[in-house]
C-alpha cells in the first residue's frame, strides 16, 4: 500500500494556498475543541530516543540506506491487537483504520562499515510495542511496511520493501532528541468527527477491456457543494485518493484498484458540473 504524496495535481492558484488552506483546517478543528482558545501551532516537547534496532534497505533507486528503530515512553502505543486480530485487519477493506503512533526524524549522513556516504533516518515508537514487534514476525512485516510508507510520504522517497536486520548494532550514528507535537492527537481526533460526508465517485479504467491491462484510470468525483478549485485539497498516491474539500463539506479516503503514476496524473475542476475529473497513468503490468 505504498502511497507516494503528489500534492501538485490541481490549479497553480490552488498550489500556492494549499498550506494556508490545510493550516486553517487545522486552526478550526483546535477552535471548535477549545472555544476560542488556540493552541500554538508549533507546541512541541524533546524527547531523546533509546536505540533498538538498525536495518539496511534502500530505495527503488538502489540507494543504501539504514533505518535506526527507537523507542520512548513519551510516545503512545497504539491500540492492542493480538495476532488474530492484525489477520482480520489486515484482510478487511479499510486496514488504514489502523494507526501506529510514531516520530519520523531528519535525515543525517553517515558512514557505513565499508567507509562509504550513507543516509540514516530515526523512526521512534513506544516501547510496550516495541517489544511486540520484536516478539511477532507479522507485527513487526507490519510495522516495517507501515514506517516505509511514512519516510516515503514526509521525504518523497521510493522504497524497495526489502530489509535485513543488522546484527549487533542497535543505531547507526548518534542519537539525537527529536521534537514531537504535543497538540496533534486532538487536532486529528476532531478531524474525524467532523461534518465532512464522502461524496459521490466513480472509477473508470480505459481501455475497458476486462482482459486487458488498462492504461490509464479516470476517477470523476461529484463535488455539488463547491464553488472553486482554491477550497480542494488533493493528495494522489500510487494506489490512494484523498481528497478535501473546505470548508468541511467532503473528505474522500479511497484506494484504488491498480497502481498508478502520480507524478504524471493530472485533475481538473468543472465549476458548472462541480465534477473533479482525476485522470491517472496505470503503471505497467
């Protein structure tokens, strides 16, 4: 399910309000929680992480680069599955119901045990479910894929799904503290419980073919209640749509049944039909 961000599909003009517009979002969720008080934006605590475990991967690119996993109490751990319930989530239709709070740290250079340039990234969990993952061969496939998606989502990287564990070495480089927000949770939480209805939507593939790979897909989605392209906010992944629409009138969390190339997809807004067309490259079969 890896989904990599193109936020760059609608109107130039959308383009450059896009931030303002999600940072007002986000002031309004922490409004209504807090009548008129708001929290500041950048209300954040240091926490320094303990080192757990390194592994080595690397990008599509072939890229070598290593994954510190770390672990602070000052994070919390996500809600408890036992084994059986993970396989039920994970074959349900909506497995991204399912969070796994964490801390993405910057990038550092570093130098790997041949004496070569290689980049390093810090992903910090709780460590009650640290150990879980440590314990679970499925908890932890589960994990790594879900801290994947999230380095490639906050950095715009493409990853290769395949990683080894380094044998006694817990950190590569120096730990270093992170910044985590301490106001993000309730923003999110009155996020989802806005008013937002998913709107109508349609998926067509072309060619139409059954037994044909399909080139392209065209997603048109019913938007009656918006008047300019400026209020929609559109993120496209390889295999996901989610869409915004401001103010709190849609929100749309969809994935899609091929894979496609979103830096060469495009959208377009009919303000007459109030239709958003997203037509998307599939990738090769």
């Amino acid at each position: 399910m890896a989904a990599t961000t193109d936020t760059s599909l609608l109107s130039a003009e959308m383009k450059e309000e896009e931030e303002e517009l999600y940072e007002q979002l986000l002031l309004q969720a922490a409004k209504e929680m807090q009548g008129t008080s708001v929290p500041p934006a950048q209300e954040s605590k240091q926490i320094r992480p303990q080192p757990g475990f390194c592994v080595k991967a690397k990008t599509r690119s072939s890229e070598k680069i290593f994954i510190n996993i770390c672990k602070s109490d000052k994070i919390p751990p996500p809600p408890d599955l036992s084994e059986e319930d993970l396989v039920i989530l994970l074959e349900s239709e909506d497995p991204s119901g399912y969070r796994i709070p964490m801390s993405l740290g910057e990038p550092h250079a570093e130098v790997d045990n041949s004496g070569n340039g290689c980049t390093a990234y810090d992903i910090v969990i709780n460590p009650t479910f640290y150990n879980k993952i440590h314990s679970n061969k499925l908890f932890m496939e589960f994990f790594m894929t879900i801290g994947f998606e999230g380095l490639e989502n906050k950095y715009n990287l493409e990853m290769s799904r395949e990683w080894r564990m380094l044998k006694n070495r817990k950190f590569l480089g120096s730990v270093v503290e992170q910044n985590i927000r301490t106001k993000s949770k309730p923003v999110i939480q009155e996020l989802k419980s806005s008013s937002c209805v998913e709107p109508d939507y349609t998926i067509v593939a072309e060619p139409a073919d059954q037994h044909q790979h399909p080139s392209f897909l065209v997603a048109e989605i019913s938007l009656p209640k918006v008047d300019s392209a400026r209020s929609l906010l559109l993120d496209l992944g390889e295999d996901r749509i989610v869409l915004w629409a401001r103010p709190d009138l849609y929100h749309l969390d969809i994935y899609i049944p091929y894979n496609v190339i979103p830096e060469e997809s495009g959208s377009q807004f009919n303000t007459n039909t109030g239709v958003l067309t997203v037509t998307m490259p599939v990738q090769p079969a």
